[in-house]
C-alpha cells in the first residue's frame, strides 16, 4: 500500500494560483519521498507556482 496518494494530479485554480492536495496514509518510508518528489516536480514545472494542502489525518509516522 502507498503511505501517500496525489489526489488532483491536475491542481486546480483557486484564485491564480494552483492548489495541489496530497492526502498522507499510513507511515511514509524513503520510497514515498523517491516517489512523490518527481511527480511534485512535474505539477510544479506545468503549473508554476503551487499551493500545497497536506492531508496528513492518516499519517502514523516515518
């Protein structure tokens, strides 16, 4: 199971500006970073600048 999931992969815009939602789940390990830092990459790159909110009600630790 993924400890992380990118739930609007095409973030929507809220007032110009891109609002990205990531929801946490479970404990994140090295791979969820690996994994999450060049999707990251890639939204930010297509939107430019992004607003970030971070479900972590799910998050058990690292």
């Amino acid at each position: 199971m993924r400890s992380f999931l990118i739930v609007e992969t095409q973030p929507r815009r809220q007032g110009g500006t891109a609002v990205l939602v990531v929801h946490v789940n479970g404990k994140l390990v090295k791979e969820d970073y690996e994994n999450f830092v060049p999707e990251f990459d890639r939204l930010a790159r297509g939107h430019g600048k992004l607003r970030v909110l971070f479900d972590m009600s799910g998050l058990h630790g690292w």
